[in-house]
C-alpha cells in the first residue's frame, strides 16, 4: 500500500515537472517567434524605406517632399531642445560637483574639464539625447502610425495608389536621424559650458578649463560620437515606425497604446545596447585612445 502510495507521489512529481517543463518550452518558442518576427519586419522595413529614400535622390518624380521633412524635424527635434537643454544642464553640474572633492585631494581638480569633455562628447551627449527622443519623438511617432491604422488610413493610402512607406515612414526616419545628430551637437555645447561654470564656481580657472577641453575633444572623439547619434536617431525611427505600423485595425486604442510603450522601452534598451556595442568597436580599433 505504501509502495502505491509512493509510485503515485512520484509520478505527480513528474507530471508536474513535465509541464512546468512544456509551458517553459512554449513560453521560449513563442517568445522567439516574436523576437525573430520583429527582427525580420523591421529589417524589411528598413531595406525597403532605403530603397524608396535611394529612388527618392535618383528620380525626380519619386522625391521626397522637403516639407513633408521639414515638418517633421520640428515635431520630433526642435520641440525637444528645451529638454535636452535642461538635461545636460542638469547633468553638466553634477559631474564637476560629484568628482571634485575626489580630484581635489590628488591636487588635479582642473581635471574636471577633461572627464567632463571626454564623458560628453563620447557617451553622454548622443546617449541621453537619444533617451530623450525615445521618449519624445520615438512614442508620438508610433501613436500617429497607430492611430492612422484603427482608423484606416493606411489602407486609404493604399488603395489611392499611394506608398506609405514613402509618404509616411521615411520623413519620420529621416527626422529623427538628422535631429538626433544636431541635438546631439547642441547637448554638447551645453554639457560643457555647464561645467565650465560649475568649475568656475568651484575655484578653476575659465581658462585652464577651456585648454584642457579642447585637448580633451579630438577630431575622433567628435566624429564617433555624432556617428552613434546617427545610428541611435536611425533606431528610434525605425522601432517607432515598425511598432506603429504593426497595430491592427481592431486592436483600437488598446493596441495603440501598447504599440507606444514597447517603442519607449525598446528604443531605450535598443539605444543601449547600440552604444555598448559602438564603444567596443571603437576600443578595439583604437579610436578612444
């Protein structure tokens, strides 16, 4: 009876097992299912968004509209200078105020401006204002595709004989690539002036600090970090583009919603990663010496 018992005890054990085992399994293919689909949709998203860009510069009748551009630019970057401004305010104080007392006591406090250089034109300058458009552009971005897909216009375009891809998609993506890399200039300027000051404050000569700023910023310095922006701003674009697009007509203001969520949290980490992966390469050939 006992050994019944036990046999029973056993294989309810195993069934358990068996099925934390299978709803594991399903839980991983699925999830990888939808990873590689996304992969996939966006790499179609992005080779055909370049080959209507590449049409667009070689025949006159297949152009982009400047203004369609221009518009753009101002929704997804001139109205988030005032942020990006604030931020690196913000951010140019603390680092002098965080690292003097440190540098202070080996007697290298004028060493501020070079950290501070350094962290700004190479991570922190692209990175943040990367964040701030994930957040800005990259969720406005994907709620107006959404929204454009439940109330379907997309498919209106469609049937007016007309690419959506060209009149919807690469504005956006062209936008937010170049004003990724012009606030990313602009967040520079600031971070560093609001050092200078913050060092100023703090006893530093104005300009000891910008002598050691300028040996600080090297040509490849400057390049590679404008570089990420591009790439970052490139990302933003095409995440916000393909999540938007993805919303189906019923899923309503529910699948928008979502749809504006996973572009601020995927940008983000997409961002991240990107830079982590850029900052390697770059160690590796030497360009950060």
């Amino acid at each position: 009876m006992k050994e019944t018992d036990s046999s029973a005890e056993m294989k309810d054990k195993s069934s358990v097992i068996i099925d934390a085992l299978g709803t594991l399994g399903e839980f991983t293919l699925k999830t990888g299912r939808n990873v590689f689909s996304m992969f996939g949709g966006m790499f179609l998203l992005l080779g055909e968004t370049a080959t209507v860009t590449s049409k667009g510069l070689l025949i006159q009748e297949q152009r982009i509209g400047s203004e369609a551009i221009f518009t753009q630019m101002v929704r997804v970057g001139v109205k988030a200078i005032p942020i990006v401004i604030l931020i690196q305010l913000a951010i140019g104080m603390i680092l002098p105020l965080q690292m003097f007392p440190m540098l202070d006591e080996f007697g290298q406090s004028d060493q501020i401006a070079t950290i501070n250089a350094i962290a700004g034109f190479r991570e922190l300058g692209p990175l943040m204002t990367a964040v701030v458009l994930c957040g800005f552009a990259g969720a406005s971005i994907a709620a107006e595709l959404g929204t454009m897909v439940t109330a379907e216009e997309i498919e209106a375009l469609k049937a007016s004989a007309l690419n959506p891809i060209r009149f919807l998609v690469v504005p956006r993506m062209l936008a937010t690539l170049i004003m990724t890399v012009m606030l990313t200039v602009i967040a520079n300027v600031v971070m560093i002036a609001s050092g200078m000051l913050t060092a100023i404050n703090l006893g530093i000569d104005a300009d000891t600090y910008f002598k050691l700023t300028i040996e600080a910023v090297e040509v490849s310095g400057f390049v590679t970090g404008l570089v990420k922006a591009a790439v970052f701003g490139l990302l933003i674009g095409l995440i916000a583009c393909f999540l938007g697009l993805s919303v189906k007509p019923w899923e309503g203001s529910e699948g928008v919603g979502r749809a504006t969520t996973r572009t601020v949290v995927y940008g983000i980490v997409a961002v991240i990663f990107a830079d982590a992966i850029f900052t390697l390469i770059f160690y590796s050939y030497g360009l950060f010496d």
